[in-house]
C-alpha cells in the first residue's frame, strides 16, 4: 500500500499580510491622534511623517531658475540632483527657521 504523491503546479500568491498590518497600523494612528474637530491634527500628524517634498517641485524649479537668469545675464543649465539639493536644503532652512520661531513663541 503504497501512496503516492502527485506533484502539482504552485501559483504564485502576492502577500497581502504587510499591507494589511500596514493598513491596521495608519488606522490605529488615526484613532489615536487628538483632533480638534477639523482633522488639522491629522494632517499635520501625516506630514510630521512623510519625507516628501513640501514646495511642489515645478515651481521651485521656475523659481530658481527665474533667479538665476537675473543674477546672470548667461544661459544657466541645471542638472536635476543641483535642483532637488536646492529644494531640500531650502526646505530644510525654512522649517529649522519656523522651529526656532516656534521656541521663541513658546519662550
């Protein structure tokens, strides 16, 4: 009495458990966080967590470059990474500037 196993073919399955934990876990964050009504809290809760960009890309892109062109009377190119250092590091001046006021309003 032997038995013998067919092999079968396997499909493959896409997880879906790390996007459900990950589903559960910005629920109970949004339950957690304190409102006051508007959901402000909330939206200032996801940009605390998010590393996008805050200025939107284009016009500081437009921006930069329209500075440029006054300050030098030349064609000035850009390479994309001197664009998106630009932005970060300007973003990055702006909120340490608007964290220090922040101190100072506490103070």
């Amino acid at each position: 009495n032997y038995f013998e196993m067919v092999r079968t073919k396997q499909t493959a399955k896409k997880s879906t458990a790390s996007k459900q934990l990950a589903e559960r876990l910005e629920a109970k964050r949004v339950n957690d966080a304190v409102t006051d009504g508007d959901g402000h809290e909330l939206k200032k809760k996801k940009k605390q967590r998010s590393t996008e960009n805050l200025i939107p890309r284009l016009p500081f892109q437009r921006l930069v470059r329209d500075i440029a062109s006054r300050v030098c009377s030349n064609d000035i190119r850009f390479q994309t990474a001197a664009l998106i250092a630009l932005q970060e590091s300007a973003e990055a001046y702006i909120v340490n500037l608007f964290e220090n006021t922040n101190l100072l309003a506490i103070h």
